[in-house]
C-alpha cells in the first residue's frame, strides 16, 4: 500500500521491485535444482546427462543477470525520484 509520502512513481517502482526480485528468487531456484541434477549424474558417471541437465542454464543464467540489473536500476531510479512532499513545493503534480 502506498503511504502519502510516495509519489505514484516511487510506489510503482517499488512494487516493480518486488516483482522483479521474486521472479530472480524464482529462477535461481530452478538454476540450483539443475546444478544438483548435474552433479549427481556426473556422480553416477553420466556425463552426457549432466551436461544435458545444465545446458538451460545457458539462457536461465543471463535472464538471472536482467532481473538483477533492473532490481538495481530501479533502485538507483527510485532514490532519485521526488517524495509527495517534495512535489507539492515544487507545484508539481500527483
């Protein structure tokens, strides 16, 4: 929920944020779980397999690298971005 020192923008931003930061929680996830596949097929010899089972990764892991550089992004944004307080000085608008 907004509070009334939030522009709309900060409030959108934050909640892009968050959005942003559990689909990364998402994905790191599914990334971790492949790992360990990996490993354990490597464990029983099956390299073919292990190989196979990490080769998502190759796209997952750079999908990982966008969702961090917008969560960072956002944030250096967001701390840019005027409070209400600080728009209702400047005569600006909501």
């Amino acid at each position: 929920m907004r509070t009334p020192q939030q522009s709309e923008a900060v409030f959108a931003c934050g909640m892009a944020m968050h959005a942003c930061l559990a689909a990364l929680a998402h994905q790191l996830a599914e990334a971790q779980k492949l790992a360990v596949d990996a490993r354990n097929a490597m464990e029983q010899n099956e390299r073919r397999l292990a190989i196979g089972t990490v080769m998502p990764l190759e796209q997952r892991l750079p999908e990982c690298d966008a969702l961090l550089r917008a969560v960072l992004t956002l944030h250096t944004w967001r701390n840019r971005m005027p409070s209400e307080a600080e728009l209702a000085q400047q005569g600006g608008a909501k």
